[in-house]
C-alpha cells in the first residue's frame, strides 16, 4: 500500500490551524485509509465515526450533544450524509482552546455541500483526494496507471481482468448507491447513459446543446448531469483562459473524466492492446498527462485546478494547460509521441499568452530543447514530485 506521506502533512497542517478539516474525494479514493493513518500518528485522543454504520447514526441523534463529550481527533466518515452535523460543529468549532478537532470525509465537492460552506465558513479547511498518481507510484507505473486509473484497489488489482471487473463494480455501485445517498433522484441508467456518452466528448470543449440533442434532453438538464459527476470528483472541467488578445477566444470549458480507469471502462477498454488502437487513445493520454502535471504542480508550486485553465482561439491555436505560478506563466502541450516538434499553434500560445516556459509533455523517454524557452520533456519526469 501507499503511505501518501504528501496528503498526510497537509492535513497535519491543515488541522494545526483550523478546527475542521474535510478531506474529500471520490468514493474508495483511499480517504479512509489516509484517515486512518493519521489518526494512529495523532499523539492525543482519537475518535473515528463512520456515520454509514446504524449504531454511530444513533447515537449522533442529538449531534450537539454526542460531540461535545470528544476531545481530540474526530474523525467523521461519510460527512455528506448527515448535513444536520454542520450546525453542531459550528457551535463546538467556536469553543476556547478547541478541545477537538473535527476531520471529515466526504465523497461530495463544496458545492454538494453547501451547509458545511455556509455554517462552517472561516472554521473549515478542504483538501481533496486524487486517485494515485506518479509522484506516488513511480515512473515505472506510467503506463499501469494510465490504463488502470488512480483507484487504489483497480491500480493493485492482480490482473487486468481483476482491475476491470472492479471498475465495473465500482461504476455500477456508484449509479445505484451513492448518487441516491446525496439525495439526487436521477435513475441509474439515465446518468450511465449521458456518463458513457460523456466518455466520447473526453477532452473536448463542452458544447451542451450538442449532447442536448444526443441525449434527448435540454441543455438545462445535461448541465445538471454533468454537474453531478464533477461534484462527485467523476469529471474534471478546465475552464477557457481569456487573455485581452482582441481575437476571438473560445469560452467553453473543457471536460475530462477524473480517473483515465474509468475512462476505459466506460469505453468498454479491457486492456493496453485495446487502448492503443482505440479512436480516443490520444484524448485519454491526454486527460492523464494533464491530471499528472497538475498534480505535480500542486506539489512544487501549490497550485490548484482552480488555478488551471486551457486557452483555444477560434483560428485553431490552443494550449492544453495554462497556468500562472511563481510569478511565471508557464504552459503545457501533451503529446502522444516520442519525438514532439515545435508547431505553429506553441509558437502562437507563446506569444499570445506571453509564456516564460513551454514543456511539451511526451510519452517518450528523452527531454530535448525545442526553442528558447521551449522544451521536450517526457511524462516520467514529472513523478518525482
């Protein structure tokens, strides 16, 4: 297993300086597990609630009550399905020298949950759990963890056919169970249709009157669908970066799905032969080097996907990733090849956007100089962290 010894100090950082902290994630991301691990490292008191369990629910009917006898560490797992919570940890997160601290795990964004934002504002801390990645795997893993995803249990699985199977499983209950849990009526053949459907438009720009049509619905309703999905850390969308270029900029957003495992299930991809001869193998190295960058710059220069953007010109010049960190502006291309050349559409990002760096990222195993300014580097260079 994987100790994530990265997430593990920014919680511990996290819950040094505020009296909550809700770490969440995707649904068997390894939260509980991260919890855990930092509950045993934790030199005090610790409590750890998993509010799924019947005996913990009723035992928390008066929440107020039931959590302030706790000092310590508490760990509240599965905080999404108990939102009469929020107001209780308001009231114990305000007492003098906060006897406790409150850690909860939850499988539903900010935006989900919008009474931890509104009772807790200025009291609680996010921090999100991705799937594995290469900083924590290793370069070795590249293409293991492209095809298998980031899920702990689908990365470790004893063969492809185990990997699959647990990504179906994972899928299906996903649809059946979660969803109805947050309280979404939506049936489970209708979002794993417009999911599936979704796994074809991986890497585009959203163009919701599109699937609209394709779907059978109204732009409304596929916007609340995908809405669903990037709140439940299913998809990942990257905003257009609008410079003052007077050109004609697109203003969709882009949309990836968050785990490139999935993506292949999705797509009915039960093995490397298959993802390589696939029509959409370009858009899923795609999605996966850009999730690898991002997550290797959120490590080195504490930048987030908010922070993340993709700039397209309606002539057809484009940069994949866009991003302003350290006082630079840095952009990256992600390329499917061992050998990228400089294009008429870096050189135009370069300029436009006024780019200290360009790293196109490759699948190759050499790094190589492409201009000033400009550079060739492979993905396994970005696993170190």
């Amino acid at each position: 297993m994987f100790t994530r010894e990265n997430h593990l100090s920014n919680l511990t950082a996290l819950l040094a300086e505020f009296p909550v902290v809700a770490l969440a994630g995707a649904r068997q991301v390894g939260k509980t597990t991260l919890a855990r691990a930092l509950a045993a490292a934790h030199p005090g008191e610790t409590h750890f609630l998993d509010l799924e369990d019947a005996r913990v629910d009723a035992r928390l009917a008066s929440p107020l009550l039931a959590l302030e006898r706790l000092n310590g560490l508490v760990v509240l797992d599965e905080a999404q399905l108990r939102p009469d919570l929020f107001p209780a940890l308001r009231v114990l997160a305000d007492r003098p020298d906060t006897p406790a601290r409150f850690l909860l795990l939850g499988s539903a964004s900010p935006e989900l949950m919008q009474r931890s934002a509104e009772s807790l504002a200025g009291r609680i801390a996010y921090h999100e759990l991705p799937g594995l990645d290469l900083s924590e795997t290793g370069a070795h893993t590249l293409d293991a963890l492209w095809l298998r995803g980031g899920f702990p249990r689908a990365f470790l699985a004893t063969s492809e056919a185990a990997s699959q199977r647990w990504r179906q499983e994972f899928i299906r209950t996903y649809l059946e169970r979660d969803i109805p849990a947050l309280g979404l009526r939506l049936a489970p053949a209708t979002l794993r249709r417009f999911w599936g459907m979704l796994a074809h438009y991986h890497g585009q720009t959203w163009n919701g009157s599109e699937l609209a049509r394709a779907f059978g619905v109204t732009e409304r309703t596929v916007r609340h669908y995908l809405d669903i999905l990037a709140g439940t850390y299913m998809v990942r969308i990257l905003q257009p970066w609008h410079a003052n270029l007077g050109k004609r900029q697109v203003k969709a957003p882009k949309v990836y799905l968050a785990d490139s495992g999935l993506l292949h299930s999705l797509l009915d991809i039960p093995d490397a032969s298959a993802l390589h001869g696939h029509p959409k193998v370009g858009a899923s190295w795609e999605g996966y080097a850009l999730a690898q960058v991002v997550r290797w710059l959120q490590i080195t220069h504490k930048v987030e996907w908010r922070d993340c953007y993709y700039w397209k010109l309606h002539t057809g010049a484009e940069l994949d990733l866009y991003v302003q960190a350290g006082g630079k502006r840095l952009g990256f291309e992600f390329k499917l090849t061992d050998a990228p050349r400089l294009t008429p559409s870096m050189r135009s990002a370069v300029e436009n956007l006024e780019l200290d760096q360009l790293t196109v990222v490759h699948a190759g195993a050499e790094g190589y100089p492409l201009a000033e300014g400009m550079e060739a580097m492979p993905l396994g260079r970005f696993a170190g962290g």
